[in-house]
C-alpha cells in the first residue's frame, strides 16, 4: 500500500533528523517540502508521482528567502511519466513542472544516492543556490516524445557533481 506525502511533510515540520519507511513508496500530488538544516534518509523508499498529478515532488520550504544545510541521501525519484502540464510563460516556481525536484536559493545543499527515473524534465534542478554536491545518481529517464528527461541542471556559486550513471534522454 501506497502512503502519501503528508505523513513525511508532518515529520519535517516535527524533527530535523527524520528516516524513511525502509523500501516505502509515497505517491506525491503534492510536494514533500524540505525545511532549512533538515538531514533525512528516505532509506530507499520512492518517491513516486501519483497519477495526474502536477507538482514537483521535492522542493524546499523557502524559495523566496532561501533555506541551508539541507541533506537527502538514498532514496528514489519515479516521476511516473505522469503527462504533467507545463506553463512555459510562467516562473517554474508556479509552473513549470516536470523536474522531478525544484531547490532554490538553498545554500548547502547535499543530495547522496539516489535514483531517478520517467522525470518528465529534469531529474533534479537548482537555482540560485550557494555551495551544492550531487553524488552516486543513477537516471533512468524514459523516451518520451518531445521532451528530455535530463539528469541535474541548475545554478550555484559551488557546485559538486559526482558518480552519475544512466540514461537522461538528453543531448
């Protein structure tokens, strides 16, 4: 059985150290939200889109002013291929859905041991964000029509990228 997001957003508000149902799959149709100095090991529970869904499923909890110190290590990303509904006109902080994780303005941002697969766009993004590392991602991004599933994309002052494998669907 399926859990949702909420139950993993009441324990971010409620702890800074949090660990995930070993092996759990969420269904997201709304985004998990990622308090400043939060450590959390999904241990290998998923993440996955739930079905018409049209949200990010990770993204930080102050994207206007910023957050720091924000650690995700070993978990999974299943974007689900869901047909998520892009507004290319709009800021993709309201509309531009497909990543599978959106972090802006996040300084200290380290994400370990992760896959990520049937994003829509790209696996993980950043923007704005001071020091980030990005390390040990296996993609798997489907082939879909028209659009890429790119693995990290983003802008930072510091940026770490290491141990990456698999199939992004990009040029």
């Amino acid at each position: 059985m399926a859990l949702d997001a909420s139950a993993i957003n009441t324990m971010l508000q409620e702890n800074s150290v949090c660990r995930g149902t070993p092996g759990a799959v969420y269904l997201i149709d709304d985004p998990i939200v990622i308090p400043s100095n939060t450590y959390f090991d999904f241990s290998r529970s998923t993440l996955r889109l739930a079905n018409g869904a049209n949200c990010y499923m990770l993204v930080n909890e102050d994207p206007t002013n910023g957050d720091e110190n924000i650690i995700l290590v070993r978990g999974k990303l299943d974007g689900n291929s869901a047909g998520q509904t892009r507004n290319y006109t709009s800021s993709y902080l309201t509309g531009y859905f497909g990543f599978g994780a959106a972090f802006t303005k996040v300084d200290n941002l380290i994400i370990q041991d992760w896959d990520v697969a049937d994003t829509e766009a790209w696996g993980i993004s950043y923007w704005h964000c001071g020091s980030v590392m990005f390390d040990n991602f296996r993609f798997d991004q489907a082939e879909t029509s028209g659009q890429n599933g790119d693995g990290i994309t983003g802008s930072a002052r510091c940026v770490l990228v290491s141990n990456i494998s698999g199939y992004t669907n990009d040029d």
